[in-house]
C-alpha cells in the first residue's frame, strides 16, 4: 500500500504464512491498489511496489506471481519479470499494459506461465 509520503509499502501482508505470495509493481497507484486489492479479497499476501527499481529491492522472495506493468520508468516489467524469472522458472508473470504490441515484446521471456491483460481490463483476468 502507498504511505503518506508516496513511497510503497514493501512489508507483506499479515495474512496466513501459507497464502500465496504476489508481488505488484506498477508506476500507476490506482492500477497498482487496484489490483492488490482484489488479490487481497482472494487471500493472497501482496508486496507492492511503485515500479521495477523498488521491485527488485524486495525480490529475493520468493513470490508465486509477479503482476507487472508493462511501461514503468528504469525497470520495464519485462525485464523485472526476466530478472526474476531466472531465480524461478515457475514464477507466475502477468503483464498489464494498455499497448497493443506487448505479446511481440514479451516473447523473449520463457516459459508457458505468462499472461497478458490489456488496459483497461476487467477485475476478473487477475484473478
């Protein structure tokens, strides 16, 4: 969640050990809460984060899904979701982006365990 001062609340969510565990990162806080939120009402621990940069300070994780905005300033999200997928393979990429060409850019990243949502999207493709 974002604090007072603007920066994202890296703490996880005091929600059961076993709850799955999302990372959101999106420059966007509407986008961002939005979809915290909504994972949250689904009994997932959510770790925000304002944009690829801040991600990668809490990525040693491990995480079982990375919600990604496409666009972010310094870290794009296929390069966040790169970085991390090379610590695990398995990890769960979905990437939001309101630009049509974004399944020709995430081609390079491995795997079948990525999904694209397209803005503006329903609530309904992240969950």
């Amino acid at each position: 969640m974002d604090r007072e001062d603007g920066e994202s609340d890296l703490r996880p969510d005091a929600n059961d050990e076993l709850a799955p565990v999302a990372l959101g990162a999106d420059d966007e806080p509407f986008v961002r809460q939005l979809v915290s939120t909504v994972l949250r009402h689904r009994s997932w621990s959510v770790i925000e984060a304002a944009d690829g940069t801040v991600a990668l300070t809490v990525a040693p994780g491990p995480f079982d899904l990375l919600v990604t905005d496409h666009e972010m300033p310094a870290v794009t999200g296929v390069a966040l979701a790169e970085r991390l997928r090379r610590r695990d393979g398995q990890l769960l990429v979905l990437m939001v982006s309101g630009h049509p060409d974004v399944p020709h850019k995430i081609r390079n990243l491995r795997g079948p365990r990525i999904a694209i949502a397209r803005k503006p999207f329903p609530i309904e493709e992240i969950v």
